[in-house]
C-alpha cells in the first residue's frame, strides 16, 4: 500500500490551515530537540514566525540512552507548546512512546513521531493506524530501508494513510559522527514510496557545524523536507546540545536552502 506501484502520485499531508507537505516543496520542521520551558517555547515560536517555518518540532516524551537524563515535560509541556503555536499558526510534530500517550496527545498534536527505538514497536504502529492524524516514521537505528517501509504499511494497513517517512541515520562501524546519514535512501525510498521522505540531518551526523551542508545534500537528493534542530542557546539545551542549531546558523541554513531550490 505504500509502494509507488499502488500509487503513482506523491502523497499529500495536509495539516489544515493552508499548511501542507508535498512531494519537492522541501518543508522545514524545525525546534529544539526537548521542550524545555514556556520561555524556551516562546523564543523558539518567535524565530520560526520569522523564518515562516509553520510545522514545530520539540519532544515532551524523551527516549534518552541514560535513565537520569532529561526525560521531557509530558503533557503538561505539550500543553503549554499547544498554547504557542496555535495562537501563530504553527503546527506541532512531537513524538509519541507508547500507545497509552496517544489519546491525550491527541487534541494537541499534528503530527505523531515515531522515533527511531520505536519503529518496530509494532503495537505503536497498529495503534497509530486507527488515529486521524499524520505519522511520521523514522527509520530504526540499525533499520533496513524495507523495514522502514514495512514499518509504514503497518499504520497504512490498519486505516492511517497520513504517512511521512524520516531518514535519520543508521548505527554503522563510524564513530566520527553520530549516525551515518544514508543519503542513498532518500532517491530509493522516493522510487519505491509515493510518501513523502523527509532528511533528519541533526541526527543524521549529530554535528552542529554540519548540519546545514548535510540538509542541502538531502534537497539535492530529492528529499521532500526536513526536520532540523534549533535552539537559542544550543550549549543549553536539555538534550542534543552538539547538533542544535543557534538562530543564526539556522537562518543561514534557509536562506541556502531558498537558493538551491531555486536552481534544482
Ligand atoms: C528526536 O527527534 O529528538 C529523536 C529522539 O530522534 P530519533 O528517534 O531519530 O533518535
Ligand atoms: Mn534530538
């Protein structure tokens, strides 16, 4: 069902409000990696006003390698991101853990992230396919690309076909970045789907000062957007510190991106 042979044209996710995600519009998601605060949401709300980025990226449930890391703010800081972005017109993509957070995330989210520990959660995808709102999935950390399709036919199979599919790097033998961004997937996946791939280049390398060359390497490899992480004070994040973009590399970052897809 999500194969380019049942369905020509590129899917299209619409998020109301005249914010959609469509096959070469290269959209940006972009916000910090946790949300932190409503001082944090506020500034970061103001940056993306500016930017025109319409679609927030900030997680309150936190999948972290350490038990005492920062964890998230639950729904109580869904809430509060909920509040923000809904009175500027931006939408939400935050990531859902576990099939019990979905009904009272429900309300504020528009689109559902599945993380990369989770995309073989097969009780998850099951259960996400029987919501009406958008999924995006990203690929396992040591996924295959079919696993990752597979991963999105389970939501589409159960009755969601609101589907997005990430790229964000795999764990390979490299350890000088942090994952190896496979920019290989993005022309596959986008020859074997009809859903939109979007690049996850903060974790694709995990390397501040890369990051944007990386974005413009997933433009160029056909990607449909990309979900980047931002942070005023990126040294002061509560999580993903090294990859976040500071507000003036990320304005950077778009104005390149506004160049190159005038000239592909
Ligand atoms: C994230 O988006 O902050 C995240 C935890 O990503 P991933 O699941 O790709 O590691
Ligand atoms: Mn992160």
């Amino acid at each position: 069902l999500v194969s380019r042979q049942w369905k020509t044209a590129g899917t299209v996710i619409d998020l109301g409000d005249g914010v959609t995600i469509s096959e070469r519009d290269f959209t940006v998601m972009a916000g910090p990696c946790s949300i932190e605060s409503e001082e944090q949401i506020e500034r970061i709300v103001a940056e993306l006003v500016k930017q025109n980025v319409k679609i927030m990226r900030g997680g309150v449930y936190k999948p972290r390698s350490s038990p005492y890391s920062f964890r998230g703010l639950g729904i109580d800081g869904l809430k509060l991101f909920y509040q923000h972005c809904k009175a500027n017109g931006i939408k939400i993509i935050t990531e859902v853990m576990q099939v019990s957070q979905i009904e009272e995330m429900l309300p504020y989210v528009d689109i559902f992230q599945v993380g990369a520990r989770n995309t073989q959660n097969f009780n998850l995808l099951d259960a996400l396919g029987e919501v009406d709102k958008p999924v995006m999935i990203k690929r396992g950390i040591s996924g295959s690309i079919d696993e990752l399709l597979q991963s999105a036919e389970y939501v589409f199979s159960a009755g969601n076909e609101k589907l997005l599919l990430c790229e964000r790097g795999i764990r390979t033998f490299e350890n000088a970045y942090r994952n190896t961004f496979d920019i290989n997937a993005i022309p596959i996946l986008k020859e074997k789907s009809h859903l939109p791939v979007i690049a996850d280049p903060s974790h694709g390398i995990g390397i501040r000062k890369h990051v944007d060359k990386i974005t413009l390497a997933a433009l160029a490899a056909g990607a449909d957007g990309a979900i980047i992480e931002m942070h005023y004070s990126p040294e002061k994040a509560f999580s993903d510190g090294q990859q976040n973009l500071n507000f003036a590399e990320f304005e950077k970052l778009m104005n390149r991106l506004s160049v190159l897809k005038q000239a592909i």
